[in-house]
C-alpha cells in the first residue's frame, strides 16, 4: 500500500494573480510549478505547517484563512491528501530560498504553466472558482 502524504499549499492573491513556485532542478517533479506549500509534519496543523513551509522555503509570513479547496490524488509510489489554503501575505520580501522561482500570474495565464497533476486539479478548481 503506497504511503499517504498530507500536503498544504497557499492560494495568495494579489491584484487578481496569484503566487506560484517553480520546484527546484533537484526535486521530486523537477521544475514543475505549483501553489506554495509543503509537506505536514507529525503532530503538526495543517495552518502551522504552511505558515512554516512558507517563512522556510520564501521567507514570508503569511495569515492561514479558509480551506478553499481539497482533492486526493495517487501518484505511483505514494497518495497525497491535498488542501489549499487562503491566505493573506503579512510580510517579508520573497526570496527564492527553496523554491526554483515565483511568479504572480492570473487565473487566464495558468495554462501557460506546467503543474503537477494533483496540483492541475486545484488549478482547475481555482478557475471555476474565479469565472
């Protein structure tokens, strides 16, 4: 039975774009882009895991809103349970500190992006939710 993962990311937006990364050369799903987020850590909330993947890997700080999304997805050695957070950036420059790169792109530009199949579930989702 594969290992189940629990994954949070952030949906931020800002003047109707919204953050996403690019993962780094060396990581699983090299150069993908994606919301920003990581992995849960045990004994760890869903909203304190984000706050932390998102001050580790960027350097911000954020304010964890509402679940504005959920999707499960298999990939080949391992299950993601998957939700994405709305979240209001407080401060900090963005730095790529571990991530690749960011960009700030609206909902019509996605699909100029390659994202990772579950996180092509949240983003069909997102433009559901912004049409």
């Amino acid at each position: 039975m594969p290992a189940k993962i629990r994954v949070v990311a952030a949906m931020i937006e800002r003047d109707g774009k919204y953050l996403i990364t690019q993962r780094r050369p060396s990581a699983t799903l090299p150069l993908l882009w994606e919301f920003p987020g990581g992995r849960v850590e045990e004994g760890e909330t869903d909203e304190a895991a984000l706050a932390r993947e998102l001050k580790e890997e960027m350097g911000i700080d954020v304010d964890v809103r509402d679940r504005v999304m959920h999707v499960q997805h298999s990939y080949p050695h391992y299950d993601i349970d998957f939700c994405v957070y709305a979240c209001t950036l407080l401060g900090g420059e963005i730095e790529n500190i571990r991530v690749h790169d960011h960009r700030w792109v609206a909902p019509r530009e996605m699909d100029k992006y390659e994202f990772p199949a579950a996180d092509e579930k949240t983003v069909a989702q997102l433009l559901d939710l912004t049409n």
